[in-house]
C-alpha cells in the first residue's frame, strides 16, 4: 500500500485500560460471622467466633475498612476461612460501635488518642504496695479515663507483703472505690468473683505483678514475668495485649506496663457525665467553669447540691488529677 493511500482505518491503536468508573458497590457479608478480637499482632488479629475460646481465627482487615482502627475488646464480623486451621487467614469486614473505650495520649498535650481496649465493663487498676511503690496521681488519673470511658474502676493492691496498705488505701477512702487485694500471698476468690462473667482490662506499670495476677487466674496462659529495676521502674514483660477466658465465664484483657498516662483528650465535663446524678447539675455552671470549686470557680453549681458534697469532693479530686498537667503522674506520685 502506497502512502498516499493510507486513512483512519489503518492505524492500528494499542487497546489501553478501559474507561468504566470502579463501581461503588460492595459486597453486603451476609454470612459473615460474629467475632471478639482477642490480640493483635503486626497486622493480624486473633478472634474467637462466637465468644468460644476453642474456636479461634485469625483475621487481617478488609480492603474497604482503610485504616479503621481494631483493638482488642473489638465485636467485628469475619468472613473467608474460619476453620482455624494453620496458615489460614479470614477477613474483619465489620466493627461494631463500642459500648465503652478507654483511651490515653502520651502526654497531656498530645492531640493523638491511643484506645487501648474496646467493650470493657470493668477496669482493673493494678498496683504494688512496694517494689516499684504506688503512685496515688497514676489512679486519680486512671480512674478519670474509666470514667469518661465508661468502665467501672477498681483498685487491686499486690505485694501485701512487702508493705502495709492502711497509709495508700486511705487516700481512696472518699472515692467510693472498690479495692481487693491480687497479690501472689492473697486468696483469688474475691477476686474472681469481681471477674467472674465480666470483659475486665488489667492497667498498672511494669513490675507491679499483673502477669503474677493473671497466670494465678489463667495457669494456662504463662505470661512473662519480670523483676524491678534498682531504680524502682518495672521492665516491659508483656508486649502485646491479649484477651483471655476465665474458667467460669468472663475475660480479662492483660495490657503491657505503662509510663505514662496523658489525659489531652479527657475534659471535666466527660468526668462529670458518668455520674447522671451530678451531669444534669453541671448544665448551670457558668461558661469555663472547670468544676473544682471555690476560689478557682465560686459559682459552680456542684456547691448546691444538698447531700452530695461527699461525692463532690471525690469527684474534685480527680478532676484535679486531670488539671494537673502532670502526664508522668505515673512515676512521680
């Protein structure tokens, strides 16, 4: 064929990628199965179907979820391969709105919120009488992201025979919290029956005796367990939190040791909310009022509540925990 003979119809274009838009459909998982996330691990999650601990999987997360986060504690839906079996691998396509989360920062003035568990009822505040010695500021502040969270606090004291607990525990007197005894030498039972059918999540510094706790709770489990350094400070047993059934009904979430505990995220008004008998009061509270009371607010309508100064006063006492500005709490008292 001459050149001049040439037109349209011969030339020959290279069939390139289609022009039809990605659809925005997807799949609705009809069959996906309920799940608890019980550990994570570098882009893997442990779940048990059905809250059965003998029929576990293990899951990554779904293309369409993006980087929502997944924590343990977590209610999600899984589909693909839920046989358990070695070197298979389901995927979370669901997370279920969380009926409680507790969350810290790093410090009281970093904007990014770490939830460390998901779904908990209860929150276990781990802490030793001696070795590394207890911190009143590390509770005050625990026990104000419980709270805001929506856990229920309670106090457990290790090492009972290392020191005595009077002078410590006195300082919770006024806060209405329940406080047992978890220690290597102390009996279990008052402990189990606070666990018992419950999701609990254990807190405490590093050395304080929560992996000591746990395997007395859970032998099968074998937790690390450390020592403390000459400096008072725990050295980092666990690494990775982990959900674990207790024989009887109920799990408790074992949490690595921690050092600090910031509250950035955590206003007054979210303290005072758990208490329905005190959030409604706070409604006539001037604008910035910070609920601590006179002189820093002499018009807060907390003062005029006939018969709940006992519960105000404990309430001001964490909320000055959370004024502190003091995120290191954890290691200074």
């Amino acid at each position: 064929m001459r050149r001049r003979e040439y037109d349209e119809s011969d030339v020959r274009v290279r069939p390139g990628r289609g022009s039809r838009p990605r659809t925005k459909t997807r799949p609705e998982h009809r069959d996906a199965v309920s799940a608890m996330v019980v550990s994570v691990d570098r882009g893997r999650w442990g779940c048990v179907l059905g809250d059965d601990p003998d029929r576990r999987v293990v899951a990554m997360r779904a293309r369409e979820l993006g980087r929502t986060p997944i924590v343990v504690g977590d209610q999600v839906d899984v589909v693909g391969d839920l046989s358990g079996r070695p070197d298979t691998l389901a995927r979370i396509v669901r997370v279920a709105d969380r009926r409680t989360v507790l969350r810290r920062t790093a410090d009281d003035t970093d904007p990014f919120e770490r939830i460390v568990v998901s779904n908990a009822e209860q929150l276990f505040i781990v802490v030793a009488l001696a070795d590394p010695p207890p911190r009143t500021g590390f509770v005050e502040r625990a026990m104000v992201a419980a709270y805001a969270g929506g856990l229920q606090p309670i106090l457990c004291l290790t090492k009972h025979d290392l020191a005595a607990d009077s002078e410590f525990a006195a300082e919770f007197a006024g806060l209405d919290l329940t406080i047992v005894y978890g220690g290597r030498d102390d009996p279990l039972e008052p402990v189990r029956d606070l666990l018992r059918n419950s999701l609990t999540c254990l807190l405490g510094h590093s050395g304080v005796g929560k992996s000591t706790l746990v395997n007395r709770l859970v032998p099968e489990a074998e937790r690390a367990v450390g020592t403390v350094s000459g400096v008072g400070k725990g050295r980092h047993t666990s690494t990775q939190s982990v959900a674990l059934p207790l024989e009887g009904g109920g799990w408790i979430i074992d949490t690595p040791g921690i050092r600090s505990f910031g509250l950035a995220h955590i206003s007054p008004d979210d303290v005072i909310a758990a208490f329905p008998d005190l959030s409604e009061a706070i409604e006539d509270c001037p604008r910035g009022c910070t609920h601590l009371g006179p002189p820093a607010d002499p018009e807060c309508a907390l003062d005029e509540l006939p018969g709940k100064q006992r519960r105000v006063a404990a309430i001001r006492l964490l909320l000055t925990a959370l004024n502190s500005n003091d995120p290191w709490a954890v290691g200074n008292g």
